[in-house]
C-alpha cells in the first residue's frame, strides 16, 4: 500500500515527537560519542516534512506568518555575518529554528485532528508512568550512577537541588526538558478528566500519580507553576464549556484525594522536604518581601522588560543570530554559556537587534493571540482540550527559550498540538473548518 503525502507527514511528525522525548536518552546512555551530532537530529525530519508539505503550507492561513518568520531568518543571517559575530555556521544553526522547526507547527494544524491530538496525549500520559520511576531512581541514586550520567557520558545530568539532593532530568539532557514533558502530560491529563474520551481508562489514574508524585522529585518551581496555570486554563476552558464543570470540579476531588494517599509515602515526604526547603530559599532570594509574586514578576515581566531594555543597547544588526544558543556560545566563547542572555526576549533582541528582535516578538505574540481566539471559540463549542494545552503552548510561543533543543521541541509539539486540537475529528476534506484551520486531505 502506498503512503499519501498526508501519511508521510505524519509519521515524520511523529519521529519528531519520539525524539525530543528521548533524544537526551540517546545522548547520555546509548550513543555518547554522538551527542553533539545528536543537537540536530531532528532537522532532517523538519526538512523532509517541510518539502511534503509545502504545497500545503504555501494553501493554508499561516502561509503569510511562516513567510514572515522565513523573513526575518533571512535578514538576520547577513546581518550576524556584516555586523554580527560573523561565523556563518553559528548563523545557519540559529536560523535553523526559524528555518525548519517553526513551520512544523503549522504542518501539525495540517495534517492532524483532535483525535489524532488524544493519540499524542495517550502517548504522554502512558510514559510519565515510567518517566516518573526514572526520576525516582534518579532522586534516590548518586550523581555518580549511569542514570545520572550527563550527555556526552560524563559528569552528571543532575541540576542544583536542595538538601543535597539534585534535579533529576528523566531522558532529558536538562532539568528544563523534564518539567516541558510533565506539564504537557499534566495539560492532558486535565482535558482528558474533563472532556476527553470516555470512558476514562484505568491506566490514566496511575498517570495521574505519577504526575502528582513528579512534582516534589522535580525539586522544581517552575513545574509548580506549569501546574498551576493547567488548573486555571481547565477551569476557564470548563466554564466556557458549561457542561463540562461538573467533571472539572469531581477530577479536583480525586486527584487531591490521591495527592494525599501519595504523600503518606516516605519518598515523597522525601522529595517534599528538599522541594519545599528549595522554594522557601529560591523565592525568598528571586522575590525577597513580595514572595511568589515577586518571583512571577521578575521573570515573566522582569524578562519582558529586560528585552526591551536590551534595545537600546545593542547595535541595529544585532550580536547575531545563532549566538545565543549553546553552539553558538562554544564557537565564540568555548563553553557553554548564555552569551547574550537567559531569558528568551534579550535573548531576540540581543541576537537580532532591536528592529528585527521585536518583530519577532510581535510575531510570536500575534500567532498565539489567533491561535488563543481560535481555541477560546472551541472551548465555547464543548471542545477545551485546546484552551487547556494552551496553557503549556501560550507561555512558549510568546516568551520561550528557542536555543536550547529541548525547549524548541516542546514548543512546537505544545503548538502544533494546540491548532491540531482545534480541528474538528474525521475531517477528509480542505473546505474551511469553524476554526479556519484546513487540514491535508485523505488522498494528498
């Protein structure tokens, strides 16, 4: 039987998804010796999707953002090269994102439906049952064991903790890709309990706790936070809904009654006590007397503001793209640093300078304030799971780090999966849909 175009795309875009899971995997424990090759793994697999799918791309309603986006990329290469750092390989691997991975968030709106996004979901919440038992052992282990061996096979993967215990990062190279997994699987795991497929099945409950139990062995704020907006997108999304508030409030009831039961164990009590000893020293360091408050404003808004500052301190032409992402630094610097700035607004304006770096920004917020619209009118229509994935795929879209592999992998699976939701189930044809998304038809 031969593939349709549509079914090469997606199995490609599967791979993707396979491996921003467990390229780190492959880094650390299976090949080493390849694990800078392995950074760019995934570009093949966005290449070969992108040539499928262009013809498709060039007919859809993103057409003119993704030529905005290429846009910009190809402004900013001879600018990093005339006025920039000036190395055409850091040029190309930072373009690459715009490039290549961008686009897949769109191809993912093409090519799949909100069925096909609770496969995704399945696939998410069936591994944070055995991520959840790797971050254990992770937890519990010395730094020195080979599941806390760091990419590359040496050193360990571990991040600063508390209490001398370290953050575990799972199949991830960093903490960061670890807390990307688990609040996705907690955003799907909060549609399914309110609108998902019924009835539940059984497994989905054990997902829950090791969701639940992920939390304190993450020894992880930010994952708190990712929580924490999941239940109030679910909450908005499920009043907007209407009907779907009820299960809402019943999934509240059971998962705190499991919360509990967990944490009569000694392990999270364990875990507990180094998450809770951490916060309490973090936020009192980042928010001083304003506490958690303190904390979201310095990084959500202190990030935002701090790139706009940025603007008026870098040259027209930028430092030039690429050179805020870990090859960039190890060409210019020899070691892995953040050469222009942590936080990914400095991180554009920086890279591109203060005209092409916040068109950029303005960019990203534009596509996630149509994409908000179009799930905000799905929630509307009974269909939350896009409102509740939109509290991962939001938050990444207008302000997520894009230099670092992992965080660019979720970024476009948490998307992508946001517009695929948006379309309506067994769609086989290209006439525009409620949302006005379109999708690849059957026989493409």
């Amino acid at each position: 039987m031969q593939l349709t175009d549509k079914r090469k795309i997606q199995i490609l875009l599967w791979a993707y998804f396979w491996l921003v899971i467990f390229e780190g995997a492959l880094r650390k424990w299976f090949l080493p010796g390849l694990s800078n090759p392995l950074l760019i793994v995934r570009d093949p697999i966005c290449l070969a999707a992108i040539v499928l799918g262009w013809e498709y791309l060039s007919k859809s309603r993103w057409y003119s953002w993704l030529l905005a986006l290429y846009a910009i990329a190809l402004v900013a290469i001879p600018l990093a090269l005339l006025g920039g750092h000036g190395d055409l390989p850091t040029a190309i691997f930072g373009a690459r994102i715009l490039f290549l991975h961008f686009p897949l968030i769109f191809l993912f709106a093409l090519v799949f439906d909100r069925n096909d996004t609770w496969q995704f979901g399945r696939a998410l919440l069936v591994l944070s049952i055995p991520m959840t038992v790797l971050i254990a052992l992770q937890f519990s282990l010395p730094q020195s064991h080979i599941l806390n061996i760091a990419p590359g096979g040496e050193g360990s993967a571990g991040f600063g903790g508390a209490l001398d215990k370290f953050r575990p990062p799972g199949t991830f190279s960093f903490i960061n890709g670890l807390t990307d997994f688990y609040a996705l699987a907690a955003a799907f795991l909060a549609a399914w309990l309110t609108s998902g497929p019924k009835p539940n099945p059984r497994w989905i409950w054990i997902s829950a706790a090791g969701i639940i139990f992920a939390l304190p062995l993450s020894i992880s704020r930010t994952l708190l936070f990712n929580f924490a907006l999941v239940i109030l997108m679910a909450a908005l999304s499920s009043l907007l809904a209407g009907k779907t508030i009820r299960n809402f409030v019943f999934a509240c009831i059971l998962l705190s009654g499991l919360s509990l039961l967990l944490s009569q164990s000694s392990l999270f009590q364990d875990a507990k006590e180094a998450f809770v000893f951490r916060w309490d020293n973090a936020t009192w360091s980042e928010g001083q007397e304003e506490g958690v408050s303190g904390v979201l404003s310095k990084r959500v808004l202190g990030g935002m503001w701090s790139g706009l500052r940025m603007a008026a301190e870098v040259p027209l032409s930028g430092m030039g793209i690429g050179l805020g992402t870990n090859v960039g630094a190890m060409r210019a610097v020899g070691a892995k640093d953040f050469v222009v700035a942590e936080a990914s607004w400095p991180t554009m304006v920086g890279e591109l300078g203060p005209i092409l770096g916040i068109l950029l920004i303005f960019t990203r917020i534009a596509i996630s304030y149509k994409a908000f619209v179009s799930a905000t009118v799905e929630a509307y229509r009974k269909n939350t799971l896009p409102l509740v994935l939109g509290a991962v795929a939001l938050p990444a879209m207008v302000m997520g780090q894009t230099s670092q592999p992992t965080s660019l992998g979720f970024l476009v699976l948490s998307f992508g999966l946001m517009l695929a939701a948006c379309n309506p189930p067994f769609v086989v044809h290209t006439a525009t849909l409620p949302s006005d998304f379109g999708v690849i038809p059957e026989n493409a």
